[in-house]
C-alpha cells in the first residue's frame, strides 16, 4: 500500500511539474511573441523616419535648386555657373576636408552663392561696359544682401551662410566685403574662390572661349598666397584634368543668349 500511494503522489508531482514547465514555455513563447512585435514596431517607427528624413532633405534641396535656378535665370550667359562651381567645389573639398564636403551646406552654399545678386539692378547686373564707382559699391553688395537672404534658413545657417558671405573675400585681405584674410576666411569660402575663377577662366562668354583647364591651372597659380588659399590651390592641381574636363562638358552652356 505504502508503495503504491508513493507512485501515486509521484505521478501527481510529475504531472504538476509537466504543467508548471508548460505554463513557463506558453509564458516565455508569449514575450517571444511581444519582443517580436516590438522589434517590428520599432523597425516601421524606423523606415517611416527615414522615409520623413528623406523628403526633408529632397525638399532642402528642390528649395535650393528653385532659389539658384531663380538667381542663374537673370545671368543667362553663364548656364550652368553655380552647378560647375559647386561640382568643382566638391571635388577640392573632397581632397582638403571630406568632412567638409560631405556636409550638405557645402554644396548649398555654392550653388547659392550669388543669391544676393537678387538685390543688384539689371542696369549694372547687365551693364556691357565697366562698372563706375557708385554701381561697383552696390554690386559688392551682394555677398552681405545673400548672407541676409541665407540667415532666414535654418538649414542654412553654418557653411552654406559662410560661403555666400565671404565668397569674394581674398588670402591677402583685399577682397571683399569684410576684408578678412588668411585662415580668418572660412574654408569652404576658399575653395569656393578657387572654384569659382576655374569656372571664370574655362568658360565661354559671348565675347570670349573659355581657356583651357591648363591656362586655367597656370593663371590660378600665379595667385596662389596673394589671391589664393595655397591649399585650395594645391588641391586644384590634385584633381585629374579629365574629372575637371567631365564636369566641364556635363554642365556645359545650355543657353548662349546674351544677357538680357
Ligand atoms: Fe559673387
């Protein structure tokens, strides 16, 4: 007997612990099941503030593209200026400072660096002969006008307000509109420059072709240290004629209007 009802209350304990154990799995499958769901939930929460960032930043760039397109419209003789400057741009900053040029503000910067050229009159923006006094003041206005235009934008307010306030500014200090010089210029303003007279010197114009990369090297050289950030300088000599040379031809002239 006494044998017996100890099989009988091991059995029971059996059975006990066989329910306990399979109430602890359901348990444990149930929280399986919630942390998958929440590893779901997170992964959509996610994709959908990729997607959101995503058009931020598309819209960031429409709204830059309408504003430069918007500026580039009244100077019709330089097409594609503020596109090749800003591909230029990239290309020295890339060698100088990744960071630099991996910033979104650098290549916004230079694609609007004349956006205050909105506030120069038609009658000097256009004028065919040379600029007197008066009409010079106002045109060298126009990096301090784009700096106030920039100051409004949020996404605008680091390299990008930089740039367009100090884009003529030269390594000796005598460029304008603040006269700073050397190291004092930020540096995306002194690639810019450089950028920028590679732009002037190869392009065509209405009375002129635009020299070759080559004369263009030279000519940038011989201001480099008075003109010229050395660096941005050097950099320039770094890039491969035929990166240079592709830029050239892919935002070649797509008008050859003359001024209005
Ligand atoms: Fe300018």
């Amino acid at each position: 007997m006494a044998v017996g009802k100890l099989d009988n209350e091991l059995g029971g304990e059996v059975v006990r612990l066989r329910a306990e154990l399979a109430a602890q799995e359901r348990a444990l499958r149930a929280k399986e099941e919630e942390f998958g769901r929440y590893i779901s939930r997170l992964r959509e929460a996610l994709r959908k503030e990729k997607r959101q960032a995503e058009v931020v930043s598309r819209s960031y760039v429409a709204a830059v593209r309408a504003l430069t397109n918007a500026v580039e419209a009244r100077d019709a003789y330089t097409g594609k200026h503020a596109e090749r400057v800003a591909a230029y741009g990239l290309e020295l900053a890339t060698l100088i400072d990744p960071e630099l040029a991996a910033d979104p503000e650098t290549e916004f910067g230079f694609l609007l660096h004349d956006v205050g050229k909105v506030a120069v009159p038609d009658a000097i923006l256009h004028k065919p002969s040379a600029l007197n006094r008066e009409e010079m003041g106002l045109m060298r206005q126009h990096p301090v006008t784009g700096f106030e235009i920039v100051s409004h934008i949020d996404f605008l307010d680091g390299n990008a307000q930089r740039i367009v306030r100090y884009h003529h500014e030269r390594w000796d200090g005598e460029g304008y509109p603040d006269r700073i010089k050397g190291r004092d210029i930020p540096l995306a303003a002194r690639i810019f420059a450089v950028a920028d007279t590679l732009d002037a010197i190869t392009s065509d114009r209405p009375y002129r072709s635009g020299a070759s990369i080559a004369d263009a090297r030279r000519e940038i050289a011989l201001g480099s240290a008075t003109q010229f950030d050395p660096e941005a300088v050097d950099a320039l000599m770094a890039v491969p004629d035929d990166i240079l040379e592709r830029i050239r031809t892919e935002t070649a002239l797509t008008s050859t209007a003359a001024p209005a």
